[in-house]
C-alpha cells in the first residue's frame, strides 16, 4: 500500500509489473495509471505553509483582504460603466438600418 502523495512504491510496483508481465501488459498498465493517480492527487504544495501564506501570517492576511476590498470596489465601480454599454449596445442593435441603394455613387 501506498501513502497519498508518495508514489514511490507505486512506481517501484509498477516496474516490477512492467519486467514480470511485460511494458505494455495489463497488469503494467494498471500499476502505472495507480501512480498517475497517486501524482495527480499530491496536493502537499497546496498546504505547505510559505512567508507568502497568508493564513500563517496576520499582517499579510490583513493586506490581502484590503487587496480584495480594493477589487470589489473597483468592480462594483465598473459594473455602472458595463451597464451603460449594454444599454448603448441594445439601442444601437435597436437601429434599423436600410439597404444601399442600387443606384450608382455620384461621381
């Protein structure tokens, strides 16, 4: 059995599978999806904590929720100028416009 996150077990199954049944049997290509799926769920860098964590560090967990306020504003503050070219863009769409004619351009 493997722990999650280290596939190095997994791997060495998976070679000795690949010597005993062959590279490309069953059994081999079983063994190497389990370490793909044992490599795809190593979610460790995820939870590590760094000098850029913002929950293990207060003052930088302040920042980065000001961070956000700042954002939220500034979307709240777009959201009227959105609006306003939607409404523009709706009227424009409202135009209708008239063939060309088929007379010839004045020359």
């Amino acid at each position: 059995c493997v722990e999650r996150g280290n596939s190095s077990g997994a791997i060495q199954e998976a070679i000795e599978a690949s010597r005993k049944f062959g590279p490309t049997s069953q059994q081999a290509r079983v063994a190497w999806d389990i370490v793909e799926e044992i490599n795809a769920s190593d979610n460790s860098a995820a939870y590590s904590s760094s000098e850029h964590d913002a929950l293990a560090n207060p003052s930088l967990n302040k920042q980065t929720y000001d961070h956000f306020l700042q954002l939220q504003k500034l979307a709240d503050e777009q959201k009227e100028h959105i609006e306003s070219v939607k409404h523009v863009t709706t009227q424009i769409r409202a135009i209708k416009l008239a063939p060309p004619s088929s007379r010839s351009l004045p020359k």
